[in-house]
C-alpha cells in the first residue's frame, strides 16, 4: 500500500489531497530562538500561524511539507498541535537546508553518522516525538558550489532514502551535475529527488532544469509569489509573468509528470522578518488563478497538486 509519514502517523496517500511541497512553519538561521530581538513566544507563533493553516484548509489544501532541517526551528511537538487543530496534514523533514546551517556538531560528521542520523528520524522518529520524518532535505550552501560538507550529506540522504524509501527534496538545483553524480553513485533513482527553487529570481538561468529532468530528477517550481510586484519583495524575487511562463514553457514541453509547485512561505519567521505578503495561500488566491487563466484544466491542475506529489512523497519499499 502507498504510504506517507505525517507528524500525526503514516497515512494512505491517497489521503494526502492537495500538497503544498516546500514550505515552512517557522525558519531560521542556527542561534535565532536566542536572539532577544526576534524571539516570539509560543502565543504570537500560534497567531501568526493557525490561521494561515486554517485558510490553506477552507481553500482545500490537504497537506503541508515542512522544509525546515534539523538546526532551522524544526518543532515537531508544535507542529503535531498545529496538525491536529487545524485538520491539515504536516509532514516534517530530516536532514538540513544546506551544509552551511549544520551546527558543528553535524557538520563534523561523517556520511555514516548523517545517514544514520536521518534513517533514525524516518524510522524511529525525530527526538522523542515519536513522528516520522516523510521527506529528507539536502542543499547547496551559499556561494553556488556544493561544499564537502554539503556532498557529505547528499550522499547520505541517498543511502538513508534507498534504507527507507522516503524522498529527498533539495534546497536549489544549481549546481546538479555534482548532485547528481552523487545519486547515480549511490544508486538512488532520480525520480526520488525533487531539485527545488528551479524558479527563483537569483538561479532561474543558472540551473539547468531541462538537462535534470532529462535526467530523469523531479523539478521543483517551488518560489511561486516571491514576485518584484511585492511591497517588500526579496533579493530572490522575480516577475510574476516571467516565473509562470516559466512554468507554463515547462510543463507545455511535456514534462507534466515531473513538475511540482509551492510558495516556500514562511507561517512565522523565526529570527528575521519575513517577507511581508505572501503565504502558503498564495497557491490558492493567485497561483492556481493564473494557472485557469493560461488554460490549464483541473485535471492538469490536479496532477500538479495531488498526483505528483503522491506519487513522489510515497514511501517506496
Ligand atoms: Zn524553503
């Protein structure tokens, strides 16, 4: 049977629904739940976040992937609660946003060590949560080329999703040619990688998006609503027309199949301010809108949302 790890207990994927792919509850650096300024109390994250969970719930969504690694304000407990009062499944992740927000004591560590790290949150649980890790994220540091450390743990994701037959999802796909050499020496089919951030404003023309899913890896347009239109948009932004046409030139070459989508929103910032605006629910009020607009069907829009990601989040024994 098709299985998935959520923080609340694996469930049929056929229960899944609509999945938003790559967000976050709360992320920050490594060190910002000690910072004074930015600290929030448990009353303001419950705030600022159930009742963007409660909206993605109304509009139909199903399930929440939680991007944020080990080190990054991962907070199992809370999302549990957050899972059972809201109805949306969450399903959390091991492993790390990139090498570069390892702690030392990971980032010392050896391929063994982070693999059995990352076999034990999706087999065991992640602390003493009991929940199951669905998804195991891996990434490319800051500065555009994959580190030692960032390869180390590449490497061990593809022996703990061989173990397990749970999923890796990357922060970026620049730089694929070393990533993917990686898998193919560990034997991990691509198909179990989703290559995230293929769309965003700073690497859309560094990454090589066809020649990955040439190579058989899923593709992540997963940046949708970090638009320059924002009031306050981020360095990483991008015209709203250019990122969908993007998507729509992508998808219209015939690779449906491979594609999935999300906002990589933020419910509540931990240790930086955010950017003002722009939710989980953009997916809702602008994203599949402009996705009717272009001419897509429910049924496109439909594999996009809830096929693929089922098909990709399934466990794989
Ligand atoms: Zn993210």
């Amino acid at each position: 049977m098709s299985r998935v790890n959520t923080v609340l207990g694996t469930i049929p994927a056929e229960e899944l629904g609509l999945v938003a792919i790559h967000e976050h509850i709360g992320y920050g650096m490594p060190g910002s739940e000690l910072d004074t300024k930015w600290w929030k109390t448990p009353e303001q994250r419950y705030e600022e976040t159930v009742p963007k969970l409660r909206a993605f719930h109304e509009h139909g969504g199903g399930t929440f992937v939680d991007a944020t690694g080990i080190c990054n304000g991962r907070d199992v407990d809370y999302y549990k609660s957050l899972s059972a009062k809201t109805g949306v499944h969450i399903v959390a992740c091991t492993g790390f946003v990139g090498g570069d927000t390892a702690l030392p004591h990971f980032a010392q560590a050896g391929v063994e060590y982070l693999t059995q790290q990352f076999v034990h949150e999706i087999t065991v649980g992640i602390g003493n949560t009991g929940s199951l890790a669905g998804v195991i994220k891996v990434g490319v540091s800051r500065g555009g080329r994959m580190t030692d450390l960032d390869k180390r743990i590449y490497r061990a994701a593809a022996r703990a999703s061989l173990a397990t037959g749970v999923p890796i999802l990357t922060h970026l796909a620049i730089d694929a040619e070393n990533a993917i050499a990686i898998f193919n020496e560990e034997g991990l089919p691509l198909d179990r990688v989703l290559f995230g951030h293929v769309d965003d404003g700073v690497n859309a023309d560094k990454t090589r998006d066809i020649w990955i899913a040439e190579q058989g890896g899923r593709i992540g347009f997963d940046t949708f609503g970090y638009e320059t239109e924002l009031p306050d948009p981020p360095f990483w932004a991008r015209p709203r027309k250019e990122r969908l046409d993007h998507f729509l030139r992508f998808i219209g070459e015939g690779r449906l199949k491979l594609v999935l989508a999300s906002a990589d929103a933020n419910c509540s910032p931990l240790g930086w301010p955010g950017v003002k605006g722009h939710t989980v629910n953009y997916i809702f009020d602008d994203l599949i809108p402009d996705l009717r607009a272009a001419g897509l069907d429910e049924t496109t829009i439909k594999t996009i949302f809830v096929d693929n990601p089922a098909d990709f989040l399934t466990i794989q024994k």
